[in-house]
C-alpha cells in the first residue's frame, strides 16, 4: 500500500501514489495524518495563479520597483527565501488537516479589500499588501487553517516583498546612522 506522505502536492504531482489504478486523495485522513493528492495541489495552484491573474497590475509594477531601485533589490529574493523556509518545513504538511478552509476566503476579501484600498487612496503598501494576500489566500482556502500555521515563517516571509514606504524607512534609517557614525567615532 503506497501512500503519499509529508510531501507538499505542488511538488508530489507526477508522483501519484497508485493503490489498485486509482490515486491515493487527502479525504478521508487516516491516523491523524492527511493524506494529499494532486488534485489538492493543482487545486491550491490555480487558487494562487487566480489571485496572482487578478492583481496582476501590482505584481508586474512590485517586480519593475524590484528590478529597477538598487534599495529594493532584495525583494527579488524574498520568495526563493520563502519557499526554502516551506521547503524546510514540508514534513509538518502531512499533518495538517484539511479545515478551518472559511479562513482563506477571508483573506481573500481583505486581500481584494486592501488591493481596492490602495488602488483608490494611492497607498501603494496597501496595494502590494492586498496583491500578496490574495494568492495566500487561495493556497489556504485548499489547505486549511493548520498550514497557515505551520508554514508561518514562509507566509510571514512573503510579508517583505511589500516596500518599505521612503518616511517610514528614513525614520528608521537615520538614528541608525547616527549611531553607527557615533560608534566609529
């Protein structure tokens, strides 16, 4: 008996585990371990595709801000970091029960609340915001409210790819330097 066990779905997908010719599914969990399948995968896949489809504007515009200013380079790394820290905990997946999905479309609204927001007020933390939120969103609108958790570091990770706005930045920056500048004094 083959089963698919503690590898995220996106990655498992053309590894399905086979028992009698017929794919081995998340439903039902059986000794408090999930069992997921590519269904799950390619499912969370077209969610996240989805919010990243419709805030498309932000995404393209975030990356262009990336690619262009030499302060916000970083952010070109911070989803390879995320993905290492979800690549990390990966093993926890096959603990996560599939519930607790009411909190995706949550997000969901917020995300496409704070798009709006940000697109209307001109508050482009708020725009960046909401077009990360979004395809969260999807990714735990499949996998419940147990991922959301358990891969905390990488969601929260993902939280850095929003630019610093330049006040706040330079309200941070500055006693910084004079402390640096005092120290080597």
């Amino acid at each position: 008996m083959s089963a698919i066990r503690a590898i995220p779905a996106i990655l498992v997908l053309p590894q399905l585990a086979q028992r009698g010719g017929e794919a081995v599914c998340s439903r039902p969990a059986l000794q408090g371990r999930a069992r997921w399948c590519a269904r799950d995968g390619i499912a969370a896949s077209l969610f996240a595709a989805a919010g990243v489809a419709a805030t498309g504007e932000a995404w393209l515009d975030l990356a262009r801000t990336a690619i262009s200013s030499e302060e916000l380079g970083y952010i070109l790394l911070v989803p390879l970091l995320a993905g290492w820290l979800a690549w990390v905990r990966r093993a926890r997946l096959s603990l996560c029960r599939s519930h607790g999905q009411w909190i995706g479309p949550a997000m969901a609204g917020a995300g496409l609340g704070m798009y709006a927001l940000g697109d209307a007020w001109m508050i482009d933390t708020l725009w960046y915001g909401g077009a990360l939120l979004l395809p969260l969103a999807g990714l735990v609108t499949i996998f419940g409210r147990d991922t959301l958790v358990a891969f905390a570091p990488a969601f929260l990770a993902m939280a850095f790819c929003i630019p610093m706005p330049g006040a706040v930045r330079q309200a941070i920056a500055a006693p910084l330097q004079e402390i640096t500048a005092a120290t080597t004094e």
